[in-house]
C-alpha cells in the first residue's frame, strides 16, 4: 500500500510541515514519515500520533452525546508546533505536525487532499 508515498507528498505540499502519520483505531502506527529534522524522533512522532487517537476518540462521544455531528479534523496549537488531525474510517485517522508560522490554509486543503487518497487505500 502505498501510504508512505502519499504522506511524503503531503509533507512535501506544505511549507513549514514536520512529519505525518497514518493511525489505526488502537493509535498504533501504520507509516509515518518525517522529512527533515526537529525535536522529536519517530517514536515521538508516533507518540503524538496516538495521543491524538484518544482526543478524537473522546472527541467523537462528546459529539454523539451533544448529538452535533461527527467531527472530521481538529488541531492543538502548542509553543512550537501545531498538530492538526483528520478522521478517516474503520478508526484509522491521519496526523500533521507543522511549524507554527505554516499557512493553516494550504495545510487543511493538503490534508484534506492526502485524507481522500488515504481512504481509497484502506
């Protein structure tokens, strides 16, 4: 399957990005990929990656519980990095980790884009 590909494209569309990740449904790492240097290694990555599994899950109850809809992406902005989060299906789900100063934008439409490709793939 072909998601390291489709997660460096990604990498490679946006300016300022860091590493992605393709999640399963128990946060473990499928493929993740990083394309120049920062301060976390691959098993930060697939740490944040995780992390960001049991906030969309918990996300997700407390939509059905206010019943407004699934969510389909969220972010966390932190002091040096920005991580943004979409869901796919079957539990699987894909994690951007971008520089600050990255044009949110063109991020979202290029995550937004690897989400379409990843999901013909699962």
């Amino acid at each position: 399957m072909p998601f390291r590909r489709i997660l460096s494209e990604l990498l490679h569309a946006i300016h300022g990005s860091l590493g992605a990740g393709l999640l399963d449904w128990e946060g473990e790492s499928v493929e993740s990929v990083t394309e120049r240097p920062f301060d976390a290694d691959d098993h930060d990555l697939k740490v944040i990656g995780a992390y960001q599994g049991i906030f969309m899950t918990r996300l997700k109850r407390l939509c059905d519980d206010i019943a407004i809809g699934a969510p389909r992406r969220f972010k966390l902005e932190m002091s040096g990095t920005t991580v943004m989060s979409c869901d796919l299906k079957d539990g699987y789900y894909v994690v951007l980790i971008v520089e600050p100063s990255t044009n949110e934008g063109v991020a979202w439409r290029e995550l937004e884009a690897c989400r379409e490709k990843l999901m013909a793939e699962i």
